[in-house]
C-alpha cells in the first residue's frame, strides 16, 4: 500500500512536470520575435524555466510524502513506517533537492550567460562567408563567460568558509529541530549560502515585477476584450487607406502641371493625408497580426481559441481578482505573525514556531492534503499564477536599469537577449515563489503538512501513545514541539529545512527575505487600486514599432460590443458594413456610444 501511494505521488509530479514543460514553451513561443528566433536560445530558456518549475513544484510531492508515514486522525506513524523507511524517503526526496537546486544554480549563473554571448556573438555577415567558425564563436562567448565561472567559485568558497550562527543565544537552539538546522557539512554549507543569496536576489526581482503582476493579471484579463473585432478592424482600416489614397490621387492630379507648384491649401490636405495613411498602415498590420494572419497555425489555433474563451476571461478575471486578494490577505496575516509571535526574531529569519493568527490558503492547504492529490492541484494553479503574474509584471515594466528601459518583453517582438534576461529574471522569481510559499503563503503546510502526534506521557522513549480515546490530546507539528513523542512522529519537509537552514545560519538572508514581502504588499496594493480606476493610454512609439497592446478600456464597460467582436473573431467574417455617410453622421453625433 505504501509502495502504491509513493508511485502515485510520483506520477502526479511527472504529470505537473509535462505541464510546466507545455507552460515554458508557451511562453517562449509566443514572446521570441519569429524573425529572430534562434534554436539554441529557444532550448535554452525552456529547459532552464522547465527546471525551476520543477524545483517550486516538488513542495508538494515533499510534503505528501512524509505526511503518508503518519495518520493524522491518530497522532501517530504507520505501521510500515519505520524509521529506516522514513530516512530512505527523506534522504531520496534530499537526492533530489540537491540536484535540482544545484542545476538551477548553474543554469542560472552559467548557462543563461554563456547562451546570451553566445547569440551575441553571432554575425551574420561573416557566418554566410564562412569567416565565422563554431570554435571562434565558442571562445568569443566563452571569455566573456570566465566573469560568472568565477562567480560561481567565490560563492561557494565564501559558503564554504563563511562563519555561520553565531548568535546562538536563546531557548530554541536547544529544541531537536534548530540542533538539525545547524548541523551540515561544507558542501552543503555552500550550496545552502549560493542559494540563499540567489533567493536575496529573487525577492528583490519578485517584490517589483510579481507584486504588480500579482494586480495586473486578473484586471488584464477583465479588459482584455476588444470593442472592435479583428475581422472589422481591418475591413475599415482597409476601406478608410482606400478613400485615403483616393482622394491623395485627386490632389496629385488636380494640381500636376501647375507652374506655381500646389496651393498651400492643398500642400497641407496632402501632409495631413500622408500622416493618416501611415497610422493606417500601421493599424491594418495591427489588425493583421491580431487575426493571425502570416503567423504559423499554432498561432492561428490559440487565436481562434482565446476569441472562443474570450467571455470566459471576464468571469476568469473576475475570480482571479478574489484569489489575490485573498492570498494577499492571508500572506499579510503571516507576515504580522511571524513579525510578533517569532521564536527567534532576526536571529533565525523570523522562524514561526506555530501558526498563532489563522491563515485561511494555510488551512486550505492542510486540509486538503489530507486526500492527495487536491492540495497539488492547488498548489499547482497557485504556482502557475505566480510565474503569470511575473511574466505579466515583466511585459507591463520591461527590463530596466533605474529608470532607463533596456528591453521590452512583447508577445511575438522579444529579441533573443531579452528573453535569455526575461528568462534570468524568471528564474530568480521562482526561486522567491518557493521561499513565499514555504515562509509566508502556507508555512504549517509546506513544513509539516496535516501531520499530527499524540501528546501524551510515553511508557519507553520510542513509544507512540494512543489517542483513538482521547482525541483532545493530537496536537499538530510544528517546529517548537518540546515532546517526546512529537520527535517519534514529526517528520519535517525537506524543502521547509533547508530553507530554514538557509534562515538559521545565514540569518541576514532570512532577515532581507522576511521584509521584502513588506515591499511586495505595498506594490500589491498601490498597483491594484491604480489600476481598477485609471486606463492606461495606447502609446504612439509601441505602435510605431508594430505594438499588438491594444488600448485599454474601463473596467466592465462596453460589454455589448465586446460579446459582439467576440463572435466575429470566431466566425472570422466582419459585420456588414454601414454606409460611409451614415457613419459619419452617427460618428457626429455626440448622444452615440
């Protein structure tokens, strides 16, 4: 039976694990530019967001795996559950924590680098003269790669020799749990030390671009129908650039031949004609690239499909929106907790002995583990939202220095360099979803799960007291359990361990970590009240430079057309068109919508 329930955990984690791959390859094949698209690049960024998705999404499998050693309504291990069984079940889920962690730190210090040169080194001119050779190349990118190998080692070699806790004052470094904390090797030392200043670095990327994609998302998808369909927005950019260069056509001819040149009448009819007929030109490609028109079928597929969802995304937004607030809520009565009701303050990254102020996604959370797989499924849309929201909050800010942007992250115009640094940046994000998540969204969870111990005098140290009659006296794990038999039973995370390591003997991690969840309410909250009342203006130089944002409308407006423009994006056929007279005359009229 436990074999049985191992493999199914197992197999839930390869089935998230096909989805990340899909949701990775989504997202580099709508952003890369089709122009520029470079193979190398493209595998690249796929692998490298395949494999920190994998990393945040194995919390779970984690958590179901040493929750299904005990019973929660019994306070106490299974019978198959030995301590040699429990140890064989940690040190695996170890094995793979190591070698995903320590795969993202080298895709993220090394490889992304090396790839970016690699592309940068590209020239055409001399690659089509065969002046370019793959080795050239090779060392060209590799010399500018020797900056993060050396990175790399002055990381770990600070891991390895950096004094760790010295601050070791106070009754909890004497509990079982804070004595486990502190004891690891060098390697480990220096692993946990490149990872946690990896995270540092992720929290101070996720506190800006995930916290205004975490608003930004559901109130995208409430105004993201358009009030004019594909379909009608090129049948009347296509008849207004006709009658544009029709009438350019009579000015041309009524004034060829004139010996005095063209009147200045019509000399300034004629500019402001041309300076029309080139945002028409540009809107009909606008029009076009919405439809889905010279772009492969997958691309056409997805277009028909989001114009088929596109009423579903209101409702979508709608709840979306409840979501983030409630999760936002629930990390804000964490972070009060933790800064109140910590054990060890700073001196451990504001470890929380036990819940004090309840967390409602924490409870969800523990309550549904208790059937597997509902809290993965959770667990997995929650994560997804996070990696939505940071890709949403990259798209709206771009990829700046201070204020200077350098890169802009848009669907179907994203160079190679700015998706090997989106990608970069995504890494780091994920690797601070998995800290909020294990910290601060649902810590009883991601440290224990529904694991409970029956706290009651034992007869022999290894002895696991029966409560099937008292049912007053199961407790739930948690960190600062000083009982006996809570050590017998309480298995903790190795997710929620290491992270703690991390916190414990690095506390100034833990400390930068723990307040920039502050930073990241605040963006929450300044970005979503902006955002419900203000809509954004079209801007003229993404146009210029083949934009697809279209402009914005207020919140739940014009629902009528948009249901209508909805159809006709399905239907690929435009509405049949009014006469130009009569659309002038209505476009007059001040009492029209």
């Amino acid at each position: 039976m436990a074999l049985i329930q191992s493999a199914l955990i197992w197999v839930v984690y390869a089935v998230a694990l096909v989805l990340t791959f899909a949701t990775a390859s989504i997202f580099v094949y709508v952003y890369q530019s089709p122009k520029e698209r470079s193979i190398t690049v493209t595998i690249v960024c796929i692998f490298t967001l395949t494999s920190l998705l994998a990393t945040a999404l194995l919390l779970p499998v984690d958590v179901a795996l040493v929750s299904s050693t005990t019973s929660s309504k019994l306070g106490r291990r299974k019978d198959w559950a030995t301590q040699d069984r429990v140890d064989g079940i940690v040190k695996e889920l170890q094995i793979v924590y190591y070698f995903l962690y320590s795969l993202d730190a080298l895709l993220c210090l090394l490889v992304v680098p090396f790839t970016y040169f690699w592309h940068e080194e590209y020239d055409q001119v001399d690659a089509e003269e065969r002046n370019q050779t793959v080795g050239a190349r090779f060392l060209g990118a590799f010399k500018y790669t020797i900056a993060f190998i050396l990175l790399v080692i002055i990381l770990f070699l600070i891991g390895f020799f950096v004094p760790v806790a010295k601050d070791r004052k106070g009754a909890h470094y004497d509990l079982d749990y804070f004595r486990h904390l502190l004891e690891e090797d060098h390697g480990e030392r220096a692993l946990t030390f490149a990872l946690g200043l990896l995270i540092t670095a992720g929290c101070l990327i996720y506190v800006i671009y995930t916290a205004a994609g975490f608003a930004l998302l559901p109130i995208a998808l409430i105004k993201s129908a358009p009030s004019v369909s594909a379909p009608t927005l090129s049948a009347n950019t296509a008849s207004e650039l006709e009658h544009n260069r029709e009438r350019q056509r009579q000015l041309e001819l009524r004034n060829q031949g004139r010996e005095d040149g063209i009147p200045a009448k019509d000399r300034r009819e004629l500019e402001a004609l041309v300076r029309a007929e080139r945002t028409l030109v540009r809107r009909e490609r606008l029009a076009a690239e919405a439809s889905g028109e010279s772009q492969g079928w997958l691309m056409k597929t997805w277009t028909k499909i989001e114009a088929v969802f596109r009423p579903i995304k209101l409702i979508g937004g709608l709840l979306l929106m409840l979501v983030a607030i409630f999760v936002w809520v629930s990390m804000l009565l964490t972070f009060a907790d933790k800064a109140k009701n910590s054990v060890c303050k700073s001196h451990c990254g504001y470890i929380l002995g036990h819940v004090n102020i309840f967390n409602p996604v924490n409870w969800v959370f523990v309550q549904s583990a208790k059937v597997f797989p509902i809290d993965y499924i959770i667990f997995l849309l929650l994560v997804l939202y996070f990696f939505s929201s940071s890709i949403v909050g990259i798209a709206t800010i771009g990829i700046r220095f201070l204020w200077l942007r350098i890169f802009q992250i848009r669907k179907g115009h994203t160079s190679p360099q700015a998706l090997l640094l989106a990608t970069m940046l995504l890494a780091l994000i994920v690797l601070a979803i998995n800290y909020a998540m294990a910290m601060i969204v649902a810590p009883q969870y991601t440290h224990f799960g529904p694991q409970t111990f029956c706290d009651r005098p034992l007869r022999h140290p290894d002895d696991q007291p029966d409560c099937s009659q008292h049912h007053n006296a199961i407790k739930a794990c948690s960190e600062v359990s000083r009982s006996q038999a809570a050590s017998n039973v309480c298995t903790p995370s190795v997710v929620g361990t290491f992270i703690d390591r991390i916190t414990v003997n690095f506390s100034f991690f833990g400390a930068i970590d723990f307040w920039a969840q502050v930073a990241f309410f605040a963006v929450f909250f300044v970005v979503f009240v902006t955002s419900l009342f203000r809509t954004p203006k079209l801007d003229q130089y993404e146009i210029d430079q083949d934009a697809e944002e279209d402009e914005e409308e207020g919140l739940l407006a014009s629902t009528g057309r948009r249901f209508g423009a909805t159809w006709q994006d399905i239907t690929g056929r435009a509405k049949k068109q009014t006469p130009r007279s009569d659309r002038a005359t209505r476009d007059n009229d001040p009492d029209e919508d």
